[in-house]
C-alpha cells in the first residue's frame, strides 16, 4: 500500500509526494491520527474515462477499490495507482491534474472528503 499526497506548489503546478512520518510510531497498531471526513462516496470509472485539467474542489481522500488510477501533475510526472493504494487529494489551486482509467478494467474507488465544499 503506497500513501501519496497531491498538493498544490507555490509555482502553480500540482505535485507528487509520499507521507513520511504519517502512523503514529508509538502505536502498535501504526494508526494514523484522527482526520475530519464529511462523507464517502463510491465512484465506477470506465475503460477509457478520463478528467482532463482539474483541481480537487476539497481535501480528499481516495482509495483505489479495483482497477488502475492513473495521474498526471504539472511537471509531467505520471503515477498510477492500484488495489489498496492511498492518495490525498490536496491541490485546491492552481492548474490541477488529470484523472484517468489506466488499463482495461473499470476503476472502482472510495472518496473521503475532508471538508465541505
């Protein structure tokens, strides 16, 4: 499982990089803290869905169910994302990134948003 985190740079661009230091060491369970969630929803992408140029309107927390997410950022740097794989949504500003369905297999994921908007 990765934990990826998507932000917003002071160059306008949206960025990649991995939580350090995200569970709480001193817990044997390694849990993360408590964040502030209000609401989930599921979301079905299909072979060949994609979301050109977009920020996320709130913090977000997405979990890939099945299939592959793939993300581009500002600088050209593309991810994807499988089964199990953690990304925090965080680039509220600024040009955004793009979503897509990698592969041939529907993308199935679980939105957390962190605020209301």
């Amino acid at each position: 499982m990765s934990i990826t985190q998507i932000y917003s740079g002071e160059d306008g661009e949206s960025h990649f990089s991995e939580f350090s230091n995200f569970f709480d060491e001193n817990d044997v369970r390694m849990k993360t803290q408590l964040y502030p969630a209000v609401g989930w929803d599921i979301g079905i992408g299909k072979p060949g869905w994609v979301a050109d140029w977009h920020v996320a309107r709130v913090p977000r927390v997405l979990i890939v169910l099945e299939g592959i997410l793939e993300v581009e950022v500002g600088s050209g740097e593309i991810r994807q994302f499988e089964k199990g794989d953690v990304l925090v949504a965080k680039d509220t500003t600024g040009k955004g990134h793009i979503s897509r369905v990698a592969g041939d297999k529907p993308l199935t994921t679980l939105t957390i948003p962190m605020e209301t908007g």
